[in-house]
C-alpha cells in the first residue's frame, strides 16, 4: 500500500475529502501524514478528528527555503511518502523537494490553467467576467501553476453566481477531481509523456 502525504496551510476541505475516499476505498493508499505549515490552521483540527498524523512545520523556524524543505524531506522519508498532494498548501515548492519526489508532486488549483494562475484562482475569473472556469489537478514542477495538466472540469458562471456561490460550486467540483485524480495515479493509469499525461 502506497503512503500519501497531504500539505495544506488552510481549511482543508481538501484534506477531508481525500480523507473520507480513503477511508471509504475510493482511493487505496495510506493517508500516513498531513504537513501543515500554519499553527492556526483549521486542518490540523481536521486531521486530528480523522486520526491522521498531523506534523506542523513552520518556515520562520529555518534559516533558509533549503533548511526548511530539508527538514520536511526527513519527516517524509521517515513515513516513507510515496506521493505528495498539496492540497492548498500556499507556498512555492523549491528545488529540494522538486528533486527528490520529481513527478510525485501534485497539486489542486481552483480555475483552468494555464488561466488565473496564483493564490486568488477564483476571485480573479470571477472579477475578469469568464463564463466558464474550473479546476485542475496536475503536476508540479518549478514552472509555477505551470506543470502537466492531469484533470480538469469545467464550471460555468452564470448571471446569478456569487463569488461565494462559484467558491462553493469550485470546491464540490475539487472534492470530487482530486480523489479522482489520485486514484489514478496510484493505480498506475498515468503516464508522462513531454508535458502530456496520457490517461489509460
Ligand atoms: C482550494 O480551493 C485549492 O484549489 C486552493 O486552495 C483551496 C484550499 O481549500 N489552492 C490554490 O489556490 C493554489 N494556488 P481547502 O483548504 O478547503 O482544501
């Protein structure tokens, strides 16, 4: 059984959704650890409640971006992590952990790449007036929001949505994707080919 680590720096509704797909088969791995790098952060609650190993990681506590990924690629190693899902995790991946889990890293972003990169996805399709937006799931490489494109769904806007009520279509829609997503990758139904994911 493959072990995934989860980081997130927020809510973690994420997290929980891919919590409960393990828990109920959908995806079959071990959820070993949450890496969170946000003392108040919600989803450390959340972990605790799914009896996931919650590991609290504070950059201001390394001298250096390198020190601070050094110290979470111990704690990986010894959970022996398989495969890194950032999961609102609101910091650049550096080059440490980049090399070191080199096409293991995956992260979930709330709008089509390559539009609407950055930490306001949604808010910013919204505010620019698209009538479709959506959400993707892909691979992280040192090319911000910019690495292979694993899934994506669309979403319409209409006249009647919200910021709010697109937040809300937005994460029902990721809930569903990034276990999906994940699924695949650990079943083996994914392939790299360039910067293409060719599905099987
Ligand atoms: C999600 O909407 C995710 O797509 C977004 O953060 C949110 C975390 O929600 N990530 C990014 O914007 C990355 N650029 P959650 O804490 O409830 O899972």
């Amino acid at each position: 059984m493959k072990n995934i680590a989860v980081f997130a720096s927020g809510n973690g509704t994420n997290f929980s959704a891919i919590a409960r797909a393990v828990k109920n088969g959908r995806i079959k791995a071990n959820l070993a650890l949450l890496v969170c790098d946000q003392p108040d952060a919600f989803v450390i609650k959340r972990a605790k409640a799914a009896k996931v190993k919650a590991v609290l990681i504070k950059r201001e506590d390394f001298s250096s971006n390198c020190d601070f990924e050094l110290k979470i690629i111990e704690i990986l190693k010894e959970n022996k992590i398989d495969l890194i899902v950032l999961a609102g995790f609101m910091r650049i991946i550096g080059k440490e952990l980049l090399e070191t889990y080199k096409n293991r890293i995956i992260n979930i972003h709330p709008a089509l790449l390559p539009s609407f990169k950055g930490a306001h996805g949604i808010k910013d399709a919204f505010n620019y007036g698209v009538k479709v937006t959506g959400v993707t799931v892909h691979f992280v490489t040192n090319d911000l929001d910019g690495g292979p494109v694993i899934l994506q769904e669309p979403v319409p806007i209409t006249n009647k949505d919200t910021l709010k009520s697109l937040e809300e279509k937005i994460h029902k829609v990721e809930h569903e994707l990034y276990p999906q997503a994940i699924s695949l990758i650990l079943r083996g139904k994914m392939k790299l080919k360039g910067r293409k994911v060719i599905i099987q």
